[in-house]
C-alpha cells in the first residue's frame, strides 16, 4: 500500500511541475506499477487494450474527417459570426453547444467535434483555444449529466439501485440536478471562470484562406488574364477532348476548370471537373475557365465560337472559381538548384508529373505575364489537388513550398460530397451510441473507418490526426486506477468515511460521498470510481434506513467532476495540447467549480430526492 502511495503521490508532484511531457509521466507511472510488483505486466498494460483508449483513437480521425471537409471551418465562422466578435458571448455558446450535445453524445465523441470548431473559432475571434477550450471539456462533463446515456457513471448508479431491488433512474431524471448545474456552468464561465483561464499562445493558429486569396490576388495579379467562356451549339470543340486540340502549345492558353452544365430543366445542377485532363470531353453548354493573354483568348474565342462570360477578379469570386476541399492553392518559390531554373513557360502551364499548374508569378514583389523564362527567386501561385501540393516537394527537389498547404485545406468553408459523407457518418455514429447498437469503441472504429475508406480522411493522415499524446496519457493512467482498487486503498478511505460521517446526518454522509467520489474521480477513471463507490452509497443508505437515490445521484455527479486534473477525464487530456494547458490550469480553474457543484448538490439533491 505504500509503495502505491509514493508512487501515485510523485506522479501527481510531476504532473503539476509541468517539466516532463504528461504522456511521459504516465508512463513512468505505470511502469513504477510493474517494477515495484503492484501489478502484474497484463494488469500493467491493461490500458492499451481498454475500449475507451481506442475509442478516442477513433473519435479523432473522425474529428479531423469534419475538420478536412468543412464542416469545422463553417462552424467556427458561425460560431464567430453568432457572437459578433463577443467573447464572452462565443465562450457561452461553446460551453453550453458542448453540454446539449453530450447529453446525447458521449463526452469524448463531443469534445472531438467540437474541438477544432472551437480551435478555429477562437482564432477567428480574435482570443486564444485556452481560453475556450477548457469550457468545452468541463461543459461535455456536465452535460452527461442531462440524461441517463449521457455519461457511464448515470447508467452504473441506475443499474447499481436495480440490482439491489430499488427503481433505477428514468431517461430524462438526471436533467433534474444536470440541468441547474449546467446553467452554474455557463453563468461561472461567464463572469468568472474567463478570468481564471489562461493565455497561452499555441502553434494550432489555421491559416485564414480569406486573407491568403486577398494577398495572392495583389501581389500576384491572379485575375489578371482569366476568362470563363461558354461553348455554344456551332462550336468545335463539342463532344472532343482537351488533349485533341493542344490549348498550351498551339493556342497559347490553359483550360484550369470546367463547368459542366445543361439548358435542359432537367439537368440544372452543374457538375465541375477541377483539374481537367487531356482526357476531359467538352460538351455543349459547358463553361470553361482559361488562362492565357487576352489576343490569344480572343483568337481562341472566334476561332472556336466561344462566348464569354465576365469574371470579376474579387477574392470571394476567385475563391470559389480556384479553390475547394478537393483543389486547393499555395506558394512555390525556386531555389538556385531547381530544375525549373531557366526554363520558359506559360502561366497558366500543367507539370502534369506533379499534377499542379503554375497559375501565377511574382518576381521583385512585381507579378510578371505571359510567356516567362524562370529565374531563381520566382515565386508562383501554384493550383492543384491538396495532396499533390502536399506531395510536390518529394516528385520535384529544390523547391519550397511556403506556409501550410495542409492546414489551409482545413479551412476551405465550401461543401462537397465528401462534406456530407462526414457529416452523415458523425449522425451515424451518434445513433449507433443513442440505440446501443454496438460498443462505443466498435461504432467509432466504424465510423472512422468510413471516414477513411470515402477519402474523407486520407488513410495516410489518419494515424497525423490522432492526439497520440492524449491517447498514450490515459492509457498509461488506467493502471493507476485499477492498482487503487487491487490493494484496498480505495476501499479503505470508503469505508471510513461511512463509519465517520454515517452517524451524524444524511447530508454529512452526502457531502462525504461527493468529496471522496470527486477526490478518486481526479485520477480514476470516471466508470471505475462510479463502480467502487456506487455499493458503498448503498450500503451507507441501507444501514442508515434512508432512500439510497440521494447518495447515488451524488455519486453519479462528483464522478462527473474530474475539474482538477487533466487526467481525471478523456475530455481533459483531449484539449490540454490543443490549448497548451499546464496541471495547475484545471487546478485555478476547475476548483472553483468543483466548490458550485458541491454546494449545489448538497442544497438540491436532497430536496428533489428526500431522504
């Protein structure tokens, strides 16, 4: 017993030193466990094969499918725009969207939702994600509280009553104490927890893509020599390819995008080829966008009886013509070695080997046209498919691609069929965990695996997508958990809290349950400490002859409580990186809170639960 205690107090010392990464602390915790014979090696590495480890491995990937299709930058825009630039108002809307969601979801698959919404709104707003992010986690805890679903300790409690003889809980009857200490959530936040967050600067900022299309069409000139022209019913190039009429070589012009569409009523949504090939047919009615000097475009539009349809250089115009979440754009600038060194070109030209057209170039900071011979130093507004960007550097050597290509995709706020792929698979998920249809580790793992067979996530960015700090974190912590339990250390400080407080009054007895469930729920797993203290609560109440509800609904909220520790919940350890927080945030923060829960409890649970 006391090496466990030395242990679980260094682990606990190091964790609020902040020195050493915490999955690193977590580690050498668990190996303690081991080296000093606490636990065995299957007990020692329970952590790794625990169901809810692999389920925040998959919540993550599904987290960054909505983050790559839209729907994260969408809804940090809508966040930002319902508060108007309010932060106080932002932080209210993240806190209770957290709450409402994990009523029905759990706690883990709604902070990995939200998460990068709440990352990108607060970067939007002009406030820091640690000022943000924390809210969401501690709300998604007290939102488990609205319903009997909401969180594994609501449902342990209720089938802990069941088995023992007693009326489990109704559906929607936790909402009574769970909705009142959401409001307490929200208003503490609102005028006081704020205050107490933190402001730690991170390297999670996403790119604004508004302002990055505002400064390529500036500094680049982009809508310079661009036209959108229509093949009409006597023009030639109906029911032909693009690579039977050599557009670069012969006519001195790059198709960039095409548009499909049709005056038939019939066929009224238009269908776009982003990157056309040498193989892309041409039919009538479609729009084709080119690049190329404007005698050229003119010979091309009689020679071929193309109409021409204005295209206004305005970024919001531009952006929707060049960029979406299947192509994007980003700058290249030549080294002195690059292959491309001396080479004359056309703007608008394909390297069909990298799969990207060189759209623009910039030389002195002054845009160049037409036909160009390339020097070291140019830089280029490059388009092309996100991963081909990505990728260019590894097809040709010597070239630097600037800023973040990956991370600008991200924040593409335009919908595509993928967007809705990722979106249905989420409400698939949501209803696998609502119905219980399966576990909530294999309706992740399915979900994420949808996820990366539709390509909404990359499989080869899946595993970049995963906290794997987070993830080994908490699997290196649930030992710790189970080596409290197997030595009696739990047990113990229970039992003695009964014989100490049981004698005095219900509320004394109330008020030590809630202290002891919150104080083993910082380290343990929020289930385990429901499952050790929930036959305690009613043996307490069994002796005492008073109704056993009371106790185990204070069981089921301090279990819910894991404020000061970022090891005390999944939620926790998924935003400690994302909002850069150190131990002693949750400790400024969450302490305060925890104290509203317990008074509150204390006022409200015996009077809607009597004795």
């Amino acid at each position: 017993m006391l090496p466990l205690l030395i242990i679980l107090g260094i682990t606990i010392v190091l964790f609020v030193w902040g020195k050493f990464p915490p999955d690193v602390v977590a580690l050498m915790a668990m190996l303690s466990l081991y080296l000093t014979g606490i636990l065995d090696l299957g007990e020692t590495l329970t952590g790794f094969s625990n169901p809810t480890v692999i389920m925040i491995a998959a919540l993550f990937i599904i987290g960054e499918g909505l983050s790559r299709t839209g729907w994260t930058a969408m809804a940090g825009q809508f966040f930002v725009k319902w508060a108007r630039k309010n932060i106080s108002r932002l932080l209210v809307i993240v806190t209770l969207g957290s709450s409402l969601l994990s009523g029905f979801v759990s706690n883990t698959g709604t902070v990995a939702a939200l998460l990068p919404v709440t990352v990108t709104a607060a970067w939007n707003a002009g406030t820091l994600p640690s000022k943000l992010l924390i809210p969401v986690a501690f709300g998604s805890n007290t939102g488990g509280l609205l319903t009997l679903t909401g969180t594994p300790p609501n449902i342990i409690v209720s089938n802990a009553l069941a088995q023992n003889g007693f009326t489990g809980f109704s559906f929607f009857e936790f909402g009574l104490i769970g909705l009142p200490l959401l409001i307490i959530s929200v208003l503490y936040f609102r005028y006081v927890g704020y205050k107490l967050l933190p402001e730690h600067r991170t390297n999670n900022k996403p790119i604004a893509i508004d302002q990055e299309m505002h400064k390529w069409i500036e500094n680049y000139s982009i809508g310079d020599n661009l036209y959108r022209l229509r093949i009409r019913s006597m023009s030639q190039l109906i029911n032909t390819n693009i690579g039977d009429w050599n557009f670069e070589s012969d006519h001195k012009v790059s198709v960039m995008r095409l548009k499909r569409r049709h005056p038939n009523t019939l066929h009224r949504i238009p269908q776009f080829v982003e990157m056309p090939g040498l193989d892309t047919e041409m039919r009538y009615h479609d729009i084709i966008t080119v690049k190329g000097e404007p005698e050229d475009v003119d010979r091309l539009v009689i020679k071929f009886h193309l109409g021409v349809i204005p295209l206004k250089p305005e970024s919001d115009m531009l952006k929707r013509e060049l960029i979406n979440q299947e192509v994007g754009m980003a700058e290249m600038i030549i080294t002195p070695k690059s292959v491309f060194v001396g080479k004359t070109i056309n703007l608008g030209h394909y390297l069909r080997q990298a799969g990207v057209q060189l759209l623009a170039v910039s030389r002195d900071n002054a845009p160049l046209t037409g036909k160009i011979e390339i020097r070291a130093g140019d830089a280029f507004v490059i388009r092309g498919q996100w991963e081909n960007i990505i990728a260019l550097k590894s097809v040709y050597e010597n070239l630097v691609i600037s800023g973040s290509p990956e991370a600008l995709s991200k924040n593409v706020d335009e919908l595509t069929t993928k967007s809705y792929i990722a979106l249905g698979t989420l409400l698939l998920m949501i209803l696998l965990l609502v119905l219980n249809v399966f576990p909530g580790a294999i309706a992740a793992l399915i979900c994420a695996g949808i996820m990366m067979l539709t390509g909404c996530v990359p499989i080869s960015k899946a595993y970049k997508g995963i906290s794997w700090t987070s993830v080994v974190m908490i699997a290196a912590m649930i030992p710790m958990g189970l080596a409290l339990q197997k030595t009696g250390v739990a047990q113990l400080a229970a039992n003695s809290l009964v014989d100490t407080l049981g004698s005095i009054h219900p509320v004394a007895l109330l008020a030590g349950i809630f202290l002891l469930t919150a104080a083993f729920s910082q380290t343990i797993n929020n289930s385990a400490t429901a499952v050790l203290m929930a036959p305690i609560a009613i043996m307490a109440s069994m002796t005492l002859g008073v109704s056993p509800k009371p106790f185990m609904i204070a069981v089921a909220v301090s279990a819910s409580t894991a404020f000061l520790t970022p090891v005390g919940t999944t939620t926790n350890a998924m935003v400690m990186s994302a909002g850069g927080y150190k131990f002693i945030d949750y400790v400024k923060v969450g302490g305060p809170l925890l104290l509203l829960f317990f008074i509150a409890t204390l006022v409200l649970v015996p009077w809607i639960w009597s004795f």
